[in-house]
C-alpha cells in the first residue's frame, strides 16, 4: 500500500489531491485534445502498433480526419522523398522499446510535404513493458527554409570572397608587371587590362555566374578587331567562373601582342586562328594560337604578350603551362589550362 501523501499505481491521483479518478482522467483528456502541439498515441499491444488516440492538432497539421487515420500506421505520412534511413531508425527504436527523435519529410492528405521533427516516447504498464507510444511532431518546414537560406548566404558569400581574392590577385598582377617608358602609356596599358576584365565581369553576370562557354570569352575579347582576320574552331566547353577572367585576360594580352607586334598589326596582311578541344577529364582547356603574316614580323621574345603577366595567369591561377614557337612569319602558341568545372565539388 502507498503512504499517505504518495502516489499511487495506476493513474490514481495523489490523496492530497483534491482531484478524483474521473476528473483526472477528464483532464488528462482535455490537455491532450486541445494542446497546440500535433500528438498521437499508438497502442504497441495490437499489430502493427495503429493510431488509437490523435489531437486536433495533428488533424489541423496533416489535413485528415480523425475517421481516416485511427486504427492505421502512422507510416501513412510517408512519401517518396522520405528518409529510408530516418524510417529505419524509427523502426529500430520501436523495436528495442525507446525513445528516439527523428527529423524526417512528410506528406499532408493533400500530398504537399513538411518537415516533422518527431519525439517518439514508450509509456510503460505496471509490468515495465510497452504499452504504447507517445509520439509528437512539430512542423519545422520554415526552420529549414531559414536554416538552408543561411547556409547558401554562407556559400555565397565564401564564393564572393574566393573570386574577389581571384580579381584582386589578377589585379595585382596587372599593376605590379604592367610596364611602359611614361606615366601615360603605363595608365593605358593598365586601364585596357581593366576593361578586359570588366568584359570578363559582364559574361558571368549574364550566366548568373555560371559556368561560360569558351567561345563567348573569346568573341568578347576580340570583338574590337577584323573579324574577317580571325578565326575560331572547337566545340562547346564551359569555363568554370572562377577561370573565366584569367583565361579572358590571357586571351586579351595575346590579343594585343599580335595587334602591336603580329598578324593582327595592319602592314602584317595577317591572320589569327584559334583551336581549343577539352582534354582527357573534360577539366582541362587545350588552346592553340596561330598567328600567320603576309610578310615577315618580329615577336619581341622577351616582354612580348605580356608574357610574365600571361605565364602568372596560366601557371599560378590556371595550374598549366604555355609553349611557343616563333616563326618568321608567325607564332604559334600552345596553353593547356585546368578550366573545366570541378565535377566532384
């Protein structure tokens, strides 16, 4: 027997509680009904442990009637995107008789999904076995919402800090190598490297800083040439976003040597071919420079095509390398650059 003032088994009320059986029960009845939180209880004595009591709550929260789930498996709330592993552990617990607290997706009546964040409790009978289970779900849609809009503000901003630390080193570069005998020609030569990189800035800002095709970067540094002394040939091959400024760098200081020095300078009767293919991961950028004059020219082999700028861009920011061969009447330049976006990122 209990002492005074005790519990007592069962779902007796204290002796000092003014409550008795009945009211208590009543009670007991009224909280679980009208309590803002969704909660079921299933009875793990009978097969397949059904729903035998479910608040207004869960009703308002899963969009069924009470008439339509009691008696049934909560798994009745799965879909196609739930968890199989979340699903496992929930079984797990079940069948060794514990708790457990599971976030995992459902589906209302109507099919359109929630996150449940699931608290699963056993309640005992007098013989310590499991009589039932209390389970309670609270909707954490728009915690996750929130939650994974952070988490892309936090990539975003690593990225806006990786490729402002790209441009910043490139303009490091451009300022530090630039060279010229006055203050004039060495501002122009800065500012047109600038543009190039603008230019660059407009292409990723059109693809939503995507990845670019390498037909576009070139065209886009080019374009203030003949087109008719210009050719391009090679198949679509998309720029990681982080390459496409350097690569367009590259591109617009070999563009400029052949214009000053090359194929492209006027008294030359010149022309420029440029060839790329993808090779072997599809990561990496082979691209050809051809260059080919009427008549002889003379490639400046030290200082030409802003060659320190250009072999700091391909070697450093681009992992490659570059070759050439100079020729009495041309050049022909050889880069290989790792371009491509990084497929296992």
């Amino acid at each position: 027997m209990a002492a005074s003032g005790s519990p007592v088994h069962g779902d007796e009320p204290t002796v000092s509680s003014p409550i008795g059986r009945k009211d208590h029960k009543e009670l007991s009845a009224a909280a679980f009904e009208r309590t803002r939180m969704p909660i079921v209880l299933t009875d793990a004595r009978q097969p397949d442990n059904p729903i035998v009591l479910a608040n207004q709550a869960f009703l308002d929260l899963t969009g069924y009637g009470a008439e339509e789930i009691l008696g049934k498996n909560c798994r009745f709330l799965q879909g196609v995107g739930t968890s199989p592993s979340a699903v496992a552990e929930l079984r797990s617990a079940i069948t060794a008789g514990r708790g457990a607290n599971v976030e995992l997706l459902n589906y209302k009546k109507d099919g359109s999904p929630f996150w449940n964040q699931l608290h699963l409790s056993p309640i005992l009978d007098e013989e310590g076995e499991v009589a039932y289970y209390f389970a309670s779900q609270i909707d954490v849609t728009e915690n996750r919402k929130v939650h994974a809009l952070e988490a892309s503000e936090h990539r975003l901003l690593m990225e806006v800090d990786h490729r402002v630390k790209n441009v910043l080193a490139i303009v490091d570069s451009i300022v530090r190598l630039s060279k010229a005998e006055d203050a004039a020609a060495y501002a122009s030569a800065v500012q047109q490297r600038i543009q190039s990189l603008a230019q660059a800035h407009a292409l990723l800002s059109q693809s939503s800083w995507q990845a670019v095709d390498v037909r576009k970067i070139i065209e886009a540094q080019l374009s203030k040439y003949l087109k008719e002394k210009i050719s391009l040939a090679g198949p679509e091959f998309l720029v990681a976003p982080a390459a496409v400024q350097p690569l367009s760098l590259i591109v617009h200081e070999l563009a400029v040597n052949a214009l000053t020095h090359g194929s492209l300078a006027r008294e030359s009767g010149g022309t420029l071919s440029i060839h790329w293919k993808p090779v072997s991961d599809q990561r990496k950028l082979h691209l050809t420079w051809i260059e080919r004059a009427g008549r002889t020219i003379m490639h400046a082999r030290l200082g030409g095509f802003g060659t320190m700028i250009v072999a700091a861009l391909v070697e450093k920011q681009l992992q490659g390398s570059i070759s050439r061969n100079w020729r009495k009447t041309g050049v022909t330049v050889e880069i290989d650059i790792m371009a491509g976006p990084d497929t296992n990122a």
